[in-house]
C-alpha cells in the first residue's frame, strides 16, 4: 500500500477508535484509551520518519507546502502531547476526562483534514509513485515492528 492510503486508511482507523472510546461507558474508555494511545505515538514517529521528515530534506519540496510541513506537524504534536497529559492527570470515568478526550479527537481531526487536503495530494508532485510506495512499506512494516515491541512490555 502507497503511503498517501496508508495515512488515510489509519486517520480512519483512530477515528473510529476516538468514537468507540467517546461512546463507552466510563469503565470501559481508560482501557480502550490503553489501546490507542500506542497507536498514535507510533503514527506520529511513522510520518516523520518515512515522510514529513524525507520530504523536508527533498530538493524538489522546495517552495511547497510540504518542506514546511515537518515543522507544522511537531507543533501540532507538541500541543497534542499537552492535551494527552491533561487527559492523563484525570480519571477516565470522569466528565471532565470525556471532555479533554473530545478535545483531543478535534484536534486530530482538524490536523487530519489539514493533511488530507494541502500535503497528501501534494505529494505525489514531488515523488513519484515508485517512492510513495516504497515509504508506504516502511511505513506499515515499522508500524507492525513498533507495536508488537509496545504490546510485548
């Protein structure tokens, strides 16, 4: 699978975990947020290494949103990343976990939205088919790799 189906099929995919978590009963969210969490840390390290962070250093980017993209992407990680701590100082059972997790989840659909209109579609103009496919691999395979070592502690 190319990179640019990759990204989209996984925001589906923690789109659909956010709603599950956003719809369980407040003893069931902690241990599907257990579960999510992983995912979104490894999505975020998968970008950078296979894409934001290669297309930031690629001559042809230049002048394009996405040799800028990489430094957009860490701020909004950098928020998240506040956001999750907050969630994480609060009991899942509470309103007020709910609440910062329904933040979180808007946030990341904003940032998604951003991504699936300006920089997926940008970049084969800049790669070609063979190198979208190529970091499409490593993507999925460092995935798999980064997960089993999470569920493996």
């Amino acid at each position: 699978m190319n990179a640019i189906d990759f990204l989209k099929e996984e925001h589906q995919n923690a789109n659909e975990k956010f709603q599950e978590i956003e719809h369980a009963s407040p003893d069931g969210r902690g241990e599907l947020w257990k579960e999510l969490k992983p995912e979104l840390k490894v999505h975020e390290h998968i970008e950078d290494e296979f894409l934001y962070g290669p297309l930031s250093k690629d001559p042809k980017a230049k002048g394009t949103p996405l040799a800028d993209f990489q430094q957009h992407q860490d701020e909004d990680v950098a928020e998240l990343e506040k956001a999750i701590a907050s969630l994480e100082a609060l009991k899942p059972a509470s309103e007020e976990w709910l609440t910062q997790l329904k933040k979180i989840h808007s946030s990341l659909a904003d940032h998604i939205k951003e991504e699936e209109t300006d920089i997926l579609p940008a970049i084969p103009k800049v790669w070609d088919h063979a190198k979208i496919d190529e970091a499409g691999r490593g993507m999925a395979e460092e995935k798999q790799r980064k997960l089993k070592a999470v569920t493996a502690k």
